[in-house]
C-alpha cells in the first residue's frame, strides 16, 4: 500500500482516526457539500474494530552501511528487491532502520554511528515498507542536525518514521493509518541508549530526540492515547541485549505494561539475533526479529526472515515466520530444507519466554 505520512504534531497538523484527511491510498477525501446528507456512523466492535482483517509484516534491523551504500548511489527502488515480495504483500510493512537518515551532523563519540543519505527511505518504500522506527541506540548517531536532517527527508520522501521528533510530542506520537476502514496506530521507542547520551537522546518539552523507553510512563501513556482512537495499536521497542537469544528481564518486564496500556503487537530488535515469539494473554509479541537489512551475513549473523501477522482490530488471527538468510546485504527467502530447518529453530526460541504458541 502506498504510505499515509503521520500527522507531523510540530507543525500543528494532527491526524484524527476516521476523519477525512487521509485515506489508506494517500489520496486526500473531498469535503462533504454544504448541505448533503451525512452518512450514519459505523458501528464498531471493541474487539473487532469494523470486521476487516489486516496483514503486517516485520523486519528487523536494518541499515545501509559498507557495500550496501553503494546500491543507493545507483538504484535504490530496486536494490532491495529480493524482499520485495514479501513486504509488497503486506497491508503494512514495517522495519527498524538503524542510522541517521543524514549526510551531514557531528558524529557521536561511539564505536559504532551509522549514517544514510535520504535514498535510504526511497529504497525502503520502493521495497513496499510503509513505515519505519528510527527510535533506536542509532538513531542519533549524528546528533540533532542528523535528527533534523532525518525529519526533513521524511516529509521530503513521504516515508512515515515514527520515534523520533522535534520534541516528545512529535516523538511520541503514532503514525496513524486507516486500512479497509480499519484505525491502526504504530509506535516506535527504545529501551536501548548509551548511558551518556540518555540525556541528549531523549525528546521532552521543546527538546529534539528520541521516544525512550526508559521513560516508561511516557510510552505507556502515549499507548493508552494511541488506544483511544485506534482499533489495533502497534509498539516497536529497541530492547534486549546484543548476540544474545532470550529476552531480557526488561523486555519481559515491559511487554505487559504494554499490553494492558493497550498494545495489541509488540516487535523488538537490537539483539541481532532472532529471539522467541508468540502471543501473551490475547496480544502478540516478537522478542527480537534479528537483522534484516545488514553489512554483516556470516554466520549467525545473517540468519533472517520476515514476520507476518495477521489481525482483525485486537484480535490476533494468526502468525507466520518467513525465514530468511541475508545475502548481499538483503534478506532472501528461504525455500525446501533450509526454510524448514531455520523455522523449526526460530519456534524452539520460544522455550525460554513467557510466550506460548
């Protein structure tokens, strides 16, 4: 589908679920004539929202550095089209992109900053990702004339970034869509940051930066929000520990307070690893969907795939893992043995969660 941008809160635009501002086409739906007849309301479900099911797909972390710069440079609509399929299919596609969409900023002083000229987003979208997470241990990487820079390429590209603003409204807020007449809200935060930089990383009043987790009152309140106008609410937390395949007691700890504040999917990532998935209470969680668009494909390195879920409003229908292996810097499809190998293995994960089936 075609991306819906977020209501961009710091310019004073807001989005209102079920209004006529947008449509999931991005086409913008005429005025109602002075006079005509209004038709009657919709009835929704609580549960169910208006009946109609739709289909997200996950990726992980994903970035564009070393080689894969270059594939920018010379096509980036079709540098990532060993994903394309899978992502195209989705109602709503969405991953972590891990860098600063910027060419300019100062670096942080860290061992590892990231940073991707605006094309990063053209490649994404010409993939069929709808909208991406920059809410990250990265997402910084070259401060906040990077963070600008990040916020200009979203309204230039069109592409919808979520956990990240101009302040913590901004920051905070979810990219609001409407899909077959269904309200969804997408989140983005990080429980991932360098304790050096937790300061300047994290957005407040009249202040540039990230949606934090570790400001958890915050993101739960910005999810009741979201839950108020919504028929399904999304969160995508940067949490876990690197190379490492369980959650963690602060991933277990947050899930819940998540779900009762009305998250209905969870996705996580920054392990780079993929960790267990599966539903808690009647929501769905996916501890750590791993690396998805990466300069590293050895080894464990490049075990990948694509998350696929389905839901009716906050109903979750169903749940697919579609494994991958990164070659070139691209998540492939696996297929025959190795598909079903990698995906007998990505449900043992599940044994070491508070996850079942």
């Amino acid at each position: 589908m075609n991306p819906v941008r977020r209501a961009l809160l710091a310019a004073g635009a807001v989005l209102a679920l079920g209004a006529p501002a947008a449509c999931a086409s991005g086409e913008a739906t005429p005025p109602a004539e002075s006079g005509a007849a209004t038709a009657p309301p919709t009835t929704r479900d609580p549960v169910l929202g208006n009946g109609e099911s739709v289909t997200f797909v996950f990726g992980g972390d994903s970035h564009f550095e070393k080689h894969l710069l270059a594939g920018l440079q010379t096509d980036p609509e079709a540098m990532l089209a060993p994903a394309a399929e899978v992502l195209g299919a989705a109602d709503i596609a969405m991953v972590n992109l891990e860098t600063a969409v910027a060419e300019g900023g100062t670096r942080a002083p860290k061992e590892f900053a990231f940073r991707a000229p605006p094309e990063s987003l053209t490649a994404l979208a010409g993939a069929g990702v709808d909208v991406v997470t920059l809410a990250n241990n990265h997402g910084m990487d070259y401060g906040e004339d990077g963070l600008g820079e990040s916020l200009a390429a979203e309204r230039d590209t069109g592409v919808p970034v979520v956990g990240i603003g101009a302040d913590d409204t901004e920051a905070y807020a979810p990219w609001l869509v409407e899909v077959r007449g269904q309200r969804i809200a997408v989140l983005g935060a990080t429980q991932v940051l360098d304790d050096s930089l937790i300061d300047a990383w994290t957005a407040g009043p009249g202040k540039p930066g990230l949606a934090s987790a570790k400001e958890e009152e915050r993101l739960l309140q910005a999810v009741r929000e979201a839950r108020a106008e919504a028929d399904t609410v999304v969160v995508y937390v940067h949490w876990g520990t690197e190379r490492q395949d369980c959650p963690t007691e602060r991933q277990t700890g947050l899930a819940p307070k998540l779900i009762e504040a009305g998250a209905d999917v969870i996705v996580g990532s920054h392990a780079h690893r993929l960790q267990g998935a599966g539903r808690l209470g009647d929501a769905f969680v996916a501890y750590g969907l791993g690396n998805f668009i990466w300069w590293r494909e050895d080894g464990i390195n490049g075990e990948s795939g694509f998350l696929e879920v389905t839901v009716t409003g906050r109903r979750i229908d169903g749940y697919t893992w579609i494994p991958a292996r990164i070659v070139g810097g691209v998540p492939t499809p696996l297929e025959g043995d190795p598909a079903t190998l990698a995906l007998d293995n990505w449900e043992i994960l599940r044994g070491c969660t508070d996850l079942t089936a």
